[in-house]
C-alpha cells in the first residue's frame, strides 16, 4: 500500500506526549479518591480495585461500570480535571515534527475523555492537527462503555469512519490494544520512547502481533512503509 494512503490512528498517553512524567501519577490517584469516596473504600483497596480493572479490561472505568453502576461522564468528569496540570505536559520536539511529515492520514484514538485530549494537544503544539478525535466518549457499544481494547468498539468506530482494518496503523504504547487490533487485521507500532519513565518492563523480543517496534516517531517518518 502506498504511505499516502495509510490510516494512522494514534493513541495519546505515553505516545505523543510523557504522561508518565505527571498526568497519569494525578490521574491514578484521582481515580483512587474517586472509588474511596463513591464505593467507600479505604486508599489501599481502591489503589487495588484500579489496578485490578485497568489489567483486567485494558480500563478502570469499564470495571466500574460494569460492576459498580459507576456512570461514565461523571467518573471522567470527576478524574480528569487536574488542575494545573499543563506546564507539566510535554511531548518531544523530533516526535512531534516527524509526525508533522508522516503520510497519511491521522486520527487520536485514546481512552481519555476528549476534554483532557484537547488540553493536552493544545499544550504540546498538536491542537487541531487530527483529521478527528476517537475519545472514550465515542467508545460505547449497546450503551455500555467499550473503550480499548474492546475488539466490538475497534470495528464499530472504523465502520463508521468508512475504514478498513487493513488500511490501519495503530501506535500505541499499551501492549493489549495492540494484541486486539492486530487480531482484526490492522498494523500496530509499539511506541517505546516513554517506556524507561514509565518503570515498565522492555521485552527483548517484539511480540509476533507488533508489526514494528520504535523509540521515536521519526523512524516512522523516515520509513513509513511495512
């Protein structure tokens, strides 16, 4: 397939920009106080029901839903609003360029509610930049919140861009998205440059559903075909 000719569909945290570096230290104890206080919980058992949910469903919120009632605007409403959390947002200068010459056309796919996507892009130089926004709220199958990697919602959101999978790239920092989107026919690239200030362990071998492995988004620039 020609480079011009890919569909790119980037995801945001960890991939165009460090949250490891603040965002997700805030956001992970905001969810903690949001369970403490709406499932009465002491601090250590909502830090464990989070991470439960988010290794069990790729997303703490499709737990609470699921098992809690917890209503989806009000959790993102309530986790996401940060304050003061923009001059901690930064991407990287190359990253952001090289992204700037990929071929293709670009959209945001991320499990963050749009409001919190456009802080970020906007702090980073990319506000305006995708061809649109695929946010957490587009993500619901049969009412329910269906969020990556939920394979229903993968099919559903491309169908309704007109997209085939085979026409799609997925580049993403987050392993079992990339597993499910592979399964479905599209390409996966495992962004890695954030990974050291993350803690997360590096494999040193690429995972047979990793259609590339990068550290940089100028590699993909310089080479974008597969």
């Amino acid at each position: 397939m020609n480079p011009r000719d890919r569909v790119w569909l980037f995801d945001l945290d960890d991939t165009l920009h460090n949250a490891s570096h603040r965002a997700f230290v805030e956001l992970n104890a905001s969810m903690a106080t949001y369970i403490e206080t709406h499932l009465g919980m002491t601090a250590a058992e909502a830090a464990t029901l989070r991470n439960h949910y988010w290794l069990r469903y790729g997303a703490t919120l499709t737990g609470l839903q699921r098992h809690h009632g917890v209503k989806p605007a009000h959790f993102l409403h309530e986790t996401h609003l940060l304050p003061g959390l923009e001059p901690h947002l930064h991407g990287h200068a190359h990253d952001l360029a090289a992204l700037r010459r990929l071929p293709g056309r670009k959209f945001l796919m991320t499990n963050a509610p749009r409001s919190y996507a456009e802080r970020v892009l906007k702090r980073v130089g990319l506000q305006g930049f995708f061809e649109q926004l695929i946010c957490v709220e587009d993500m619901v199958c049969f009412g329910q919140s269906r969020p990556k990697p939920d394979a229903r919602m993968f099919r559903i959101v491309l169908a309704r861009l007109g997209l085939r999978p085979q026409q799609c790239i997925l580049v993403e920092d987050t392993l079992m998205h990339q597993k499910t989107a592979r399964r479905l026919g599209m390409a996966t690239v495992w962004m890695q440059r954030w990974m050291r200030q993350a803690g997360a362990q590096r494999l040193h071998r690429r995972p047979s559903y990793v259609s590339r492995r990068v550290r940089s988004l100028a590699v993909l620039a310089r080479s974008p075909k597969f």
